[in-house]
C-alpha cells in the first residue's frame, strides 16, 4: 500500500496534518509531505477538501490473492516473567500433527529479551523453526509495538496458519496484526483440523454463549489466524529434533510506542489456580448459599484440591471471578473433576469436559451434567458430601 | 488497587464514540434438532451487556467534565432498538449503520464500516476536538473481542483493552488493564484512542421516564447506509469477509456414564472404590 499527494491539487491547506494521529505528515513548501511515521492509516484522506490524497492498495488486496506463496505454520510464543507460559507449548502440540499433515515447516516465533540459553530446550517441543525476536522493550507487553513487529515479520516470511493463545495479550495484539494483514482471525478456537485438499485450516469454536459450535474457515485468503483457548490442548513431550535457530535483533525504541505503562501491580494471590489443578471440585447453583459453600470447600481441602464455580456463583458474589469455569471463566482439564450442584449449562460443559474422570452430584436425575460424567450420583449434595468426606478420609488413612 | 489521579482539564473538545451491538439473550437460543439450525424465533433481543458499561462510562465522563456522547450500531433494522435504549440512558446521538450490503461482516468487515462512520462524523467535528471510542470487551454472542482493536488498527490510533478503571490526567488518560489474573497494568495513553471495558469498571444505569420519552420524542436516530459512509462494496458485509461459517452443530458430549446407586452411605463407599481404581484419589 501507499499513499499519493498530488501536489498539483494540494492548496497547502493543513487540514491533514492536523487530522493525522500519527504525525506523519507535514507541509513543506506549501505541500503536504508523508514522512516515515505514517502508517498508512487513512486519516488525511478522509480529511482533504481537495481530495489530492489518494490511497492506493496492492492489487492482491482487491483481487483474489495467491495462497499457494503462503507456507508453514507460527505458532506465537506467550511469556510472562521470563517465562513461556503453557499455552504456548499446548500450540506446539497440536501444530506439530497440524504441520505434519500439511507436511509444513513449524516455527515457534518469541518476541522477547531474555530467552538466548533458552533457545534449544524450547526446539524440543516440536518446533522446526525458532523466531527469536530480540530486543529489551520486548520484555513487556506493549500493544503498538507487539503489532509492528509481527505484522513486518508475516509480511516478509508469509506463513500460512498463525496460532496465538487466546489469552488477554493475544486477544489485544491479534485482531490488529489480523486487520494491518487483511486476513481472516477466528477468536477462541477449541478445536483445528486441516482440510488437506484445499489446505484450510478448520477452527471450531463455541459461540452463543458456548450452546452452540462453528466450524469457521478463511478460503480465499491468507495467513489464516486463530487464537486458541487455554487449557485444550495438551503440552507434547519433549523430543530430541534438529531445530534451525534464526534471531533477529531489531532497534525499537521504548518511544515508538504511543501508550505507556506507568505501573504494573501484581495482585494478591489467591491459592486458585485451576489451570493446572489435578482436581477440581465445583460448586453450582445447587449449593444454595455462601455458608454452603463451606462444605464443597472442605471437600477440597480433603481432596487437595482447587475450588471453582460456575457462572451463577461467581454472579451470586459465592465466589469469585478466577474461580468461575465455563466458556467465560476457565478451561480446566484435571485428573478428577467434582461438579456439586451443576446442573451442567453448555456454557459451564465447555470448561471442563475435557477432564479426566468427572464426577457429577445432583438431585435431579435429568440434569445435563449426567451425560458428560464418568460417575452420576442422584443425592442431595448436603446429605452426601458429609458421608463422602468420611469415605475419602478413610482411604486416605490407608494409605 | 491504587488511587488514579483526576485532574480536570476542561479544555478538551471531546466527542465519545460508543459501539454497541444488539444481540441474543444467549441462555435461549436453542438448537432445533430436526433441522440442526438456530431456532431464532421468540428469541429476545437485547443490548449486548458489556456496552451498557461503556456507555455508562461515557455517560460518567460527559457528567464529570463535558463531551458529546455518540452512539453507533451496524445491524438489520430491528438493532435501532438498542440505538433507542442508549438514548433513554442518555447519548446525545445515535447512528444505525443499517443496509442489506452490510450483512454477513466478520470482524475485518464491521470494523472497516464503524470507521467510515466515525470518520463520516469527525469530518463534521470542530477542529480542536479530539475522541475516545469505548467498546464493551466483548459481544456475548459472539465472544470475539476482535471489532475493538480492529476498528482501532482502521483508524490508526492506540488501544487499550480490557479496561477496569478509567480516569483523566490532564489531557491524556490513565487506565487499569485486567492483565491475566495475577497482574493489573496502569497504563497511560493520548488521545484519540479506544478502549474496551469489561463489566468490573461500573455499574450501568436504568434509562429513566424522561430519558425514555426524550428518547422516543426529542431525539433522532441518524441512519446511514454503505452509499452514505462511501463504502468499498469489496470491504463489507460478506464480500469483505475473510472468514466464513463452514458448519454449525451441537457440541458433542462424550463419556461412560455409571449412576451409582444405594443408600448414600453405600453410593459414598462405591464412588471412592471406582476412584481409587481409576487411580484418581
């Protein structure tokens, strides 16, 4: 893309470089002139009185574009303190029997500063590829440049398919490298498959509030995007594979950002960490009250395990926000799931089917929760927790 | 949480942009099994809960130190019901982007048309003004939180999504980005820019009796249509869509079930039996 002044028409008005966000145009000599900070955003089009400003678009925007340069797959690498966090390698895993399907390259793409002795561990989860962006701004999360980066980095290497968590880092950065692209981004996906004929990338996700699942598909253009929930995927075992590293250290200045983090907090932690709990145990509306909740809270402390909720407790103050597992809270997939008065909403089901063993406890025997549970128990749950509490004590003093 | 810091700079020009989307009371939407598609009928529409904060917001803002608020809403003629409601709740305009060439937009597609809008509208604005856009976080129906930033990609100017606080330090303002559950980000932006909010930053008013009537009686929904904003027939509606919808269907649901039965005693000693089998507890 790029923009044109016809200077022939351009009356030195100003009008545009005051509409302009970006300060990327200015008047010299009586004309507008675009200099380098320009983005190509459009504003001063818009604006023009005279209409000397004219946008022009590559022709593959318009026309229908050829996807067969697009090749191999990214997986966009998430880290937080130092840290690549597991939905990264939850990607990995999946990408890996993607691209051997397409019988494409994988690459891990990870923009950061600190990660160089990291490198080859990282390419034994399955990467052929590692795109090591390196620059010390990098270290935090910044929106702008974030976007920039990687927006340079797919118009230069075209990758067909680019995988990002559904986290709120990649839910912010995402849909704005997917717009400056023009390509196609599906928003939490739960489910990728490849149709090996026309190499589309098949995105499954819940929609309507979760009762309901889209299989979304971008044919006619690519990269094809896709930000993908945490917790659906499982993280691959590391594997001994030759791994191409490629690193790229770019100047990006912490002005080249026009927001500014003044301050990161961290909050108190709570003990909740659902995610990568072994066990879960949940309670619902069917709980009835807060004091209630002491009970299911002790059925944790038994177990060891971590307590959530679903929706409605959550809404009811019982609760609260990190607890709540469902298509709008957590995804979870532990050994052994406790659902205690849930009646089994799909919007709670898509959080947690992907458990192990579930266990289901409710009094009504029609309860959607039975049909996903491995054991259904029809009992009030204040009656049973209480006996099976003394049960798990038992078993445990055994061993 | 710490406390932000407000100072009021009255003079700023500033005009508020609120996005808001009509959509389904999602808990009703029900699948029809014979034909596998939505069963939309009786179906309530209602405004997308999410926007509600952010014209509440918006409203609080123009209450604190002045604006103009302006509502906006691309969606079939049924959706000037919502442009109705943020009226009663008190914008002071409301735009429907209403138009059958506009129909079946992806994210890509809608915010291409939410530009040209607001673009439209800017064009007409006094020269020393400058805009805050608000979108809720996210559409219930959809989930994507994608229009946001995309619109904000089209226009060219900052973001900052999920929003739980807001305030003004002069002319710039300062904000509280929810930041994965262990981390809050203060983060501090010019203007123009757009945010999204998420459902902690207030608590949205009722429209009120006046608010209803002034809505009804005194104040005018603007409609334009894809011939109005100058609309690229190649950048809406379902030609300028990148993705599509290749199928719908009921999620499947998987598992043995055993229903344990007996005296609770009985159902409590069986349970811990089969969990110790399956290596579980």
């Amino acid at each position: 893309m790029s923009i044109i002044i016809d200077d022939k028409l351009c009356t030195g008005c100003a009008s545009c470089v005051e509409s302009c966000p970006y300060s990327g145009i200015e008047i010299i000599d009586n004309v507008a002139v675009i200099n380098e900070k320009c983005n190509l955003c459009g504003a001063c089009v818009e604006v023009c009185p005279v209409d000397a400003i004219v946008l022009e678009k590559e022709e593959f925007k318009v026309k229908k574009m050829d996807i067969s340069q697009y090749n191999g797959i990214w997986v966009i690498a998430e880290h937080y303190q130092d840290k690549i966090q597991p939905i990264t390698f939850q990607l990995m895993g999946k990408s890996r029997g993607l691209a051997d399907i397409l019988k494409v390259n994988l690459s891990l793409v990870i923009l950061g500063s600190d990660f160089d002795n990291l490198l080859e561990e990282f390419g034994k989860f399955g990467a052929d590829e590692i795109i090591y962006v390196k620059s010390p701004i990098l270290k935090s999360y910044y929106s702008d440049i974030y976007v920039k980066v990687l927006s340079d980095l797919i118009i230069e290497n075209k990758p067909e398919i680019i995988l990002i968590g559904a986290t709120s880092t990649g839910r912010d950065f995402a849909p704005r490298v997917a717009k400056r692209l023009n390509a196609g981004l599906t928003a939490d996906c739960t489910g990728l498959d490849i149709d090996i004929n026309t190499h589309n990338l098949l995105q499954t996700r819940p929609t309507f509030g979760g009762n309901i699942m889209a299989t979304i598909r971008t044919p006619n253009s690519r990269p094809q995007m896709a930000t993908v929930r945490p917790g659906i995927f499982k993280s691959p075992k590391k594997s001994k594979r030759e791994v191409h590293i490629r690193k790229i250290e770019p100047i990006i200045k912490e002005k080249d950002t026009v927001t500014k983090i003044v301050k990161i907090i961290e909050k108190e932690k709570f003990s909740v960490n659902l995610e990568e709990a072994k066990i879960i145990v949940a309670g619902g509306r069917g709980v009835g009250s807060k004091e209630n909740f002491k009970l299911i809270k002790k059925l944790a402390m038994v177990l060891g395990a971590e307590l959530g909720g679903s929706r409605v407790t959550v809404e009811l103050n019982w609760l609260d926000q990190e607890q709540q597992i469902g298509q709008t809270g957590k995804t979870v997939s532990p050994k052994l799931y406790i659902a205690c008065g849930i009646s089994g909403a799909i919007q709670h089901l898509v959080g947690m089917q992907n458990s192990e063993i579930i266990v289901a406890i409710n009094k009504d025997p029609n309860a959607p929760i039975f049909k996903v549970a491995h054991y259904g128990i029809v009992a009030d749950l204040h009656e049973f927790i209480p006996a099976l509490i003394k049960e798990i004590k038992k078993v445990k003093s055994v061993l | 949480m710490v406390k932000l810091h407000n100072v009021l700079n009255s003079d700023l020009n500033l005009k508020i942009f609120v996005c808001v989307k009509q959509v389904p009371g999602v808990a009703e939407v029900r699948i029809d099994p014979k034909t596998n598609t939505l069963v939309r009928e009786g179906v309530p529409s209602i405004m997308n809960p999410y926007d509600r904060n952010a014209i509440e917001l918006a409203l609080s803002i123009k209450e604190e130190r002045g604006a103009k608020v302006i509502a906006l809403s691309m969606g079939p003629p049924q959706a000037e019901e919502v442009l109705r409601e943020a009226l009663a709740m008190g914008t002071d305009e409301a735009y429907h982007l209403t138009d059958r060439a506009f129909a079946g937009a992806d994210t890509l597609a809608t915010s291409y048309t939410l530009a040209l809008a607001i673009r439209k509208i800017l064009k007409e604005s006094k020269k020393d003004e400058t805009y805050l856009i608000i979108c809720g976080s996210q559409a219930i129906d959809g989930d994507t939180g994608q229009v946001g930033p995309e619109l904000a990609e089209e226009l060219g100017i900052p973001q900052i999504t999920y929003v739980q606080k807001f305030n003004f330090k002069g002319d710039k303002i300062i904000l509280e980005r929810a930041f994965r559950a262990e981390e809050v980000v203060i983060i501090e932006s010019n203007l123009p820019a757009l945010i999204t909010v998420l459902k902690e930053i207030n608590k949205p008013r009722y429209p009120t009796m006046l608010g209803v009537m002034n809505a009804y009686e005194k104040k005018k929904i603007i409609q334009l249509n894809a011939e109005n904003l100058k609309a690229e027939k190649a950048k809406i509606g379902l030609t300028g869509s990148m993705t599509e919808v290749w199928r719908i269907f009921i999620p499947e649901r998987k598992g043995e079930h055993l229903i344990l039965e007996g005296s609770i005693q009985e159902m409590a000693t069986k349970l811990c039996e089969n969990l110790k089998d399956d290596k579980v507890l």
